[in-house]
C-alpha cells in the first residue's frame, strides 16, 4: 500500500526576548502555535541573533518579536534582516508574516521600520504589526497566543 505522507509547514518565530515579559510573549507565541488542535505545522522558535538565511528559505510563514528600543526595532532584528536581506530577495516573495511589538511607550517607529524593510522583501502581512505598549500587561500574552494560534491555523488550512 502506498500512504500519502501530506508534508508538514513550517511556521518560524524570530523573536527578541531580553527579559522576562518578552520571554512571556515568546512562549505565548509558541503555546498558541502548538495548539493540539493544529496538525501538520512545525514551529521554530530562533531568537534573531541566532537565525540565518536558510531558516528564512524553509520557513513557509514567519511571525517576528521585537522590542522598540529607540524608536526603532531592536537592534538583533536589524541584524537578522541585514543578514538575510540580499540571500532571502528573489527567494521569499509573498511570505506570509506577522509581528508583535512590546514597547514602553510607542511602538510605531517600529511598525514602519518594519513595513518597509518586509515590503522590500515583498513579503504578505497577514495582519497588521500588533503593538503591545505601556504598562506590560498579562493581556499581552493573550493577543501573542492567538497571534501564534491565526498563523499556525491558517497555514494548516492552506490560507496562507
Ligand atoms: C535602551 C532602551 C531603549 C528603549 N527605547 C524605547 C523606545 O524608543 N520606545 C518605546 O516605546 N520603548 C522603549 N524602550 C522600552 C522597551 O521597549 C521595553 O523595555 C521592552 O519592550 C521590554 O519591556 P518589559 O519591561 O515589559 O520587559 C527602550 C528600552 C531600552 C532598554
């Protein structure tokens, strides 16, 4: 008998976490993206300055986590997309993304920074860059699961 194995999606999560409540939204993140509910989506989570080029290439949707650290994107993200940029152009047209903000204050500095980096990349947001600023709230963690949960469901039905 021959069986039809479907290949699972690889949902990425390139995520800075430099303290504790970021830590809380990273595993957030990945508690809604590995709901029991959701079959045949691997995640990944690798913290930016650990992630490379060939990550990007298999990932089939990516969900992005930064801190606004002087009106911009923490300086790890930057990294990350220095360093993918120019290998992942051509590669990754139209990948799926999302991403979550925590900031202090604001927030949008951030949101633009990476609205345009992505639409250098031709990337698809699937939802406009959700910004978790002030006070932190355990709300946070809520918005970041159902984050983790849309993509990871949505890849799993072919939506994205
Ligand atoms: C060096 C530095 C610069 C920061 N710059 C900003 C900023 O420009 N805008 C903002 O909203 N928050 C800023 N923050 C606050 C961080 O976004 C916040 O500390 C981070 O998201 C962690 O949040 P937490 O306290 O919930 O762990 C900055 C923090 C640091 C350490």
């Amino acid at each position: 008998m021959i069986r039809c194995m479907k290949e699972s999606k690889h949902l990425l999560i390139v995520a800075h976490n430099p303290s504790a409540n970021t830590q809380k939204l990273v595993d957030a993140t990945l508690r809604g993206a590995r709901h029991e509910d959701i079959e045949g989506v691997e995640v990944k989570h690798i913290p930016p300055l650990q992630a490379v080029a060939d990550d990007v290439l298999r990932a089939d949707a990516i969900i992005l986590g930064t801190t606004e650290n002087f009106g911009y994107m923490s300086g790890a993200l930057k990294d990350f997309f220095d360093r993918i940029y120019y290998p992942c152009l051509e590669h990754t047209e139209a990948m799926p993304f999302a991403a979550y903000i925590r900031a202090g204050l604001d927030g949008t500095g951030t949101r633009i920074a990476i609205g345009k980096i992505t639409t250098g990349l031709k990337w698809k947001a699937v939802q406009e860059s959700m910004i978790l600023h002030g006070e932190y709230q355990p709300e946070f963690e809520t918005q970041c699961e159902e984050l983790g949960m849309l993509m990871a469901a949505s890849l799993e039905s072919g939506i994205i």
